[in-house]
C-alpha cells in the first residue's frame, strides 16, 4: 500500500526472484487512501483463490492501519510471512507451520557458513516482532538448529556495549547506521547485520547508497564473518519467501488430496 519506495523496490525484489524460479504471482497496489475494511476484503478474496498458496502483506501500511489485523486476515495456511497470531504461536511452542523470512535467513546463514548456534551466546540488538523476537525463539529452542544462548537488546537496554562485547554471534536488526561500531564487539564475532538504511551520497548516481546497522569496514577486519549491506540478509529473506511458499503450495495440496 502507498508509495514507500523502499516497500517498491522490496516488492519487485520479490516479484523478481518468484518469476525467475517459474512462480505464478501476484501484486496489487492499493493507493495510501484505502480503508482497512477494502484490504481485508481483498486479503480474504485471496485466501479462497486456489491460484495462491502464499500471500504477503508488505508492511509497513500506513500508520492509520493496523498492521496486525492485515496481518491477522491471511488465512495461516498461506501466511507464508509467518505474521498470523497462529503461526507466531506456533513458533513460539516449538511446532512452526513456517519459519518468519528474515529470521529463517539469518539462522540459515549461520548454519550454511558452518557457525551452527548451538552452545553459543548470541545477542541480538532489535526485538521487532518480524525480526529480533522471532529469532530469539528460533536459535533458543530445544534440539538441532537451536540450543543458543540468547540474549535480546533494544532500545531500553542500558549500555549497550556491555552485552555486545560478550557475543559470540551478534545479529543487529535496528534500522540505524552504525549501531554498532568495532569499539564494542571483540576479535572473532560472527556478525549478522540485518539493518537496511538509505544514507545520502551525491556521489551514487541515485543519490544514496544502503548501509547496514553496523560499521562494516572497521568490523570485516575484527569479525570472524560479517554479512555484506546489500547483498546479504536481504536476497536470503526473499529466499526464504520462496521456500515457504513452496512449503506452504505442498501442505494446501496435501490438504485437498
Ligand atoms: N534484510 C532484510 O530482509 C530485512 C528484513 C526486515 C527488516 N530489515 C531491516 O532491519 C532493520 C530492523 O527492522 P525491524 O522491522 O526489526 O525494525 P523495528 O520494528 O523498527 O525495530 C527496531 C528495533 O531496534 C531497537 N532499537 C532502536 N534503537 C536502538 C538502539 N539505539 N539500541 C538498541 N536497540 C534499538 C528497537 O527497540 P524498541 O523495541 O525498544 O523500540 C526495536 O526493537 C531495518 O533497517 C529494516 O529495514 C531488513
């Protein structure tokens, strides 16, 4: 909804990546002044259309609308965000539908690299409900993939540093330009920078450049890995929209059989 042009250029990231790998999809643009009652009217008109297993609501709306009750209309089956009150509880329980995108990215980053979670403190900086606090669930739980350590930082946590420096993996997801700077992570950290922040700079040709949460390049010499702002989180996150999709296409016809 609207015109956030961070939200386009996400959309047709994700557009992109569904039509390359052969996906049949979809995206309405609904104008800024669309009333809650037409975008749920068109969230359930989506949820009975069999040509869809995956719908997403791409946040943020306008703030005079709930995102939550957006999010709440998708029927869980094909929530493939993971934002429906069912499946976060799920998750929570230790019995996921599906995984949230970012979250499954940065945990399966981790994993791919060969810095599994397991014995390991990690502290997150961010406690959002689509990034920090669903991950916090899913490297704590019990068994494999999981079994961390995980302590979870936010804007109220009093010097900050104090918890950072003791990481062994640390995921900022903040949406502020260095968060986190080498001063206040030791030698040998596994870092997942999740933030996306536009920074000016006359000398790009759009006139800005995407930065991270983190100072990359003072922490690529400190880190043991760093993931890159662009080219890391982000392309996994959209990944993992394509994974649950396909995940969610086989349950609903496994469903039907
Ligand atoms: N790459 C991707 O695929 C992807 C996906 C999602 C998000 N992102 C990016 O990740 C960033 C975070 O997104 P989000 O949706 O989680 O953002 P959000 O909902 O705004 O949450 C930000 C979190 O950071 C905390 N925070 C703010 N200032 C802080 C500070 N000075 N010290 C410690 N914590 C602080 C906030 O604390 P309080 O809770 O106390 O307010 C909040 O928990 C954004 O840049 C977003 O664009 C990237």
């Amino acid at each position: 909804m609207g015109d956030d042009p961070a939200s386009a250029s996400y959309v047709r990231q994700k557009e992109k990546a569904a039509h390359g790998l052969g996906f049949f999809s979809e995206t309405t643009v609904l104008p800024a002044r669309t009333t809650e009652g037409e975008l749920v009217g068109l969230i359930t008109s989506l949820n009975a259309d069999p040509r869809f297993h995956g719908i997403l609501v791409q946040l943020p709306l306008p703030p005079r609308l709930s995102a939550e009750r957006a999010c709440g209309a998708v029927s869980p089956a094909k929530d493939v965000d993971c934002l429906h009150p069912e499946n976060m509880g799920r998750l929570v329980r230790g019995d996921p539908y599906l995984l949230p995108c970012t979250p499954h990215a940065v945990h399966q980053i981790l994993l791919r690299s060969g810095y599994p979670p397991a014995g390991k403190h990690v502290v997150i900086v961010g406690r959002s409900p689509l990034v920090g606090r669903p991950l916090s669930i899913l490297l704590s739980q019990k068994g494999a993939g999981g079994d961390a350590t995980v302590t979870l930082c936010h804007s109220a946590t009093p010097d900050l540093g104090a918890f950072t420096r003791q990481a062994d993996i640390l995921v900022v997801a903040v949406g502020r330009p260095r968060t986190v700077t080498a001063d206040v992570v030791r030698e040998g950290t596994v870092i997942i920078d999740v933030g996306v922040n536009r920074v000016d700079d006359p000398s790009h040709p759009k006139g800005y450049r995407l930065v991270g949460d983190t100072d990359f390049g003072a922490l690529r010499e400190k880190a043991a890995a760093i993931t890159p702002v662009p080219g890391g989180v982000g392309p996994m996150t959209v990944t993992m929209l394509l994974v649950n999709t396909v995940a969610a296409c086989e349950a609903q016809t496994q469903d039907a059989r």
